[in-house]
C-alpha cells in the first residue's frame, strides 16, 4: 500500500465492509479494501476485511461512517 494511508474500518463481515466501501467512493473518498480472510479457511472462519483511505479524508471517511451507522439505527 502507498505511503499515508491509514486503516478507518473493520470487521469480520466482507459484506458489511463492501457496502461501507461503496458509500464512501460514492461520496468522493478514495477507499481500499484489504480482505485479510485465509483462503485455505475460506468456509470455516471467516477473515478481517479491512479499509484504508488517505490520511488527508480520514475525517471526511470517519464521519461519513458515522453517519451511515446514526441514520441506520433509527
């Protein structure tokens, strides 16, 4: 990975970090997503998925996430 670039989100859903990926490149941040999953344990357990954005949207990505997560409790 490139220089200054810092990991905002994870999980241990692909799922969920696909979707909070999409979001972000649909509002203008650049976003990576590093699945960490083993794959010779593709079925049994299920690996980290990882986002990373350039620290200069750091913010913008953190409060985008935030929002998403506020606005789906509701």
């Amino acid at each position: 990975m490139e220089k200054d670039w810092i990991k905002i989100f994870d999980t241990n859903s692909p799922f969920e970090a696909e979707l909070i990926k999409g979001m972000l490149l649909e509002n203008g941040v650049n976003a990576v997503l590093l699945n960490r999953q083993d794959s010779s344990y593709l079925q049994a357990l299920p690996g980290r998925a990882e986002i990373y954005v350039h620290v200069s949207q750091e913010a913008q990505a953190l409060e985008l996430i935030n929002e998403g997560r506020s606005t789906t409790k509701q």
